[in-house]
C-alpha cells in the first residue's frame, strides 16, 4: 500500500457521513488543480475515488458515526496514487458479482467497485478487504 511509497503527502479523515463526500471533492479539486492533472484524468479520479470512500462509509463503517474513512494521497513521477481504508471487518473483493451481467443490470449496488477498476489504472486490496489502493497513471 501507498506507505511503502515515501513520503506520503497528505491524508484525510472523513467521518462516516455521506455529507464527507463533499469535503473529499473540494480535496480532489485542490490536488488536481495543484498537479495541473487534465480534466479527462480529474474525472477519472473524482469517480473512482469518491466511489471508495462512499464504499469505506457505508459499506466498511455502516455509516456509525463514530467510524472514520481515511483517504492518503501521493503523487510521485507521473503517478498519483491513492489509498482508502475504512475501520470495517472487510469483504471478498474476490468474489464480486458482475455488474454488467443481465442478471445484475436491476441491481442497484455492485457498480462502485466495477467503475473503480475501469477508471483507475490499478486497483489494489489489501486483506481483509477494508484497504484499497487506486494507481493513476498520469
């Protein structure tokens, strides 16, 4: 995960309110303004990333207030890289249902994860499934 990598840059932690989500695009903003990313990759990593989080609080922490989502950021030569980890047990991130799958399509969960993997570069778990790392190349 991204503290192998040094140094890590900044960092977040966002209650587990759904209102964090506001807070985590403002941060996005303010990074990708700083790395002048194009706005093609600024898309990419506002979905994908606020996906995770939303993920992290209500999945990992169950929205309980008292639970924290934490979001790490570094941008080393032309990539950016963020880690979100909430304070939940995990999950299979194995074993996910398909959610192009026709038999998935009235679903209405399981396209978090699948815009995650196609809009980052790299995905990354880490057991028991309460890490994720999202890799952008830039």
């Amino acid at each position: 995960m991204i503290s192998t990598i040094e140094p890590v840059i900044n960092h977040l932690s966002l209650p587990s309110k759904t209102n964090s989500l506001l807070i985590l695009e403002k941060w996005i903003n303010s990074i990708c303004d700083t790395f002048s990313i194009s706005e093609e990759q600024y898309g990419n990593i506002l979905i994908a990333v606020t996906e995770a989080v939303n993920n992290a609080i209500i999945h990992g922490n169950k929205s309980e207030l008292e639970k924290n989502a934490f979001v790490k950021y570094l941008y080393k030569d032309s990539l950016i890289i963020f880690c979100v980890k909430d304070e939940g047990s995990g999950f299979d991130f194995e074993n996910l249902p398909d959610p192009t799958d026709p038999k998935n399509i009235e679903e209405p969960q399981g396209r978090g994860v699948f815009l995650m993997k196609h809009l980052s570069d790299e995905i990354t778990y880490e057991e028991p499934g309460n890490s994720v790392e999202l890799v952008f190349q830039l």
